[in-house]
C-alpha cells in the first residue's frame, strides 16, 4: 500500500496533465462542432451584408449619376423640335433624292438613245 501510495504521487502529476489534455481535446472538438453549425448562418450573414453593401454602393452611384441623366433628359427635350424639323425637311426631299437617283439610274439608257439618235440623224443626212 506505501509503495503504491508513493507511485500514486509521483504520478499524479501525469495523470494531472493527460486529464488538462483530454479537456482541451474535447473544448476543440465541441468549437469544431458549433464552427460547423454556424458555419451557414456566418455565409448567409456574409451574403447579407455583401448585399447590402452592393445596394448602397447603387443609390450612390444613382444619386451621383442623377444630375448627368437629368441634363440629359433635358437636353433630349431641347433637342427634340430640331430632330422633328429634321425628320419633316428628310420626307419633304425623300421625293427629289428618289428623282435623282432614278435620274442616275436611267442615264446609261438615256445616254444610249441620244446616240442613237444622233446615229439615225446622221443614217438620215
């Protein structure tokens, strides 16, 4: 009983440190286990807030964008009579560019009966 009362103390030391171990190895695997619990719950709130940082990013770009879209806006309104005077002078000459390119067309052909012409004058003279 001495002898195993004497190893009793000068083990326990080791005993002692294998126990400290043992709780330490089970506390990492417990952490283990909830890391992958919420493991999900910490991408979702990732997400989340990627998404919310998106759609702060957008109204400030909008909001700076705002004044360039409303003088565009503007200047489309401004612009809009000369485009329709445009548009009007564009129908109003449809009709003389269409003569002149039948004009160009028929030239060769009208070309080819004032020789003609010119040809049976002179068979005639």
């Amino acid at each position: 009983e001495v002898e195993k009362e004497i190893s009793d103390k000068e083990s326990a030391p080791e005993k002692k440190e294998a126990e400290v171990f043992e709780k330490e190895s089970a506390l990492e695997v417990e952490k283990d286990i909830s890391d992958k619990k919420s493991d999900p719950e910490k991408k979702e709130a990732d997400v989340s807030e990627k998404e919310s940082a998106l759609e702060v990013e957008k109204e400030i770009s909008d909001k700076e964008s705002a004044p360039e879209k409303k003088e565009t806006a503007v200047s489309e309104k401004e612009s809009a009579p000369e485009k329709k005077e445009a548009e009007v002078n564009e129908k109003e000459l449809a009709p003389e560019i269409e003569k002149e390119i039948l004009d160009r067309e028929s030239a060769p052909e009208k070309k080819e009966a004032e020789v003609f012409e010119k040809e049976s004058a002179l068979e005639v003279e």
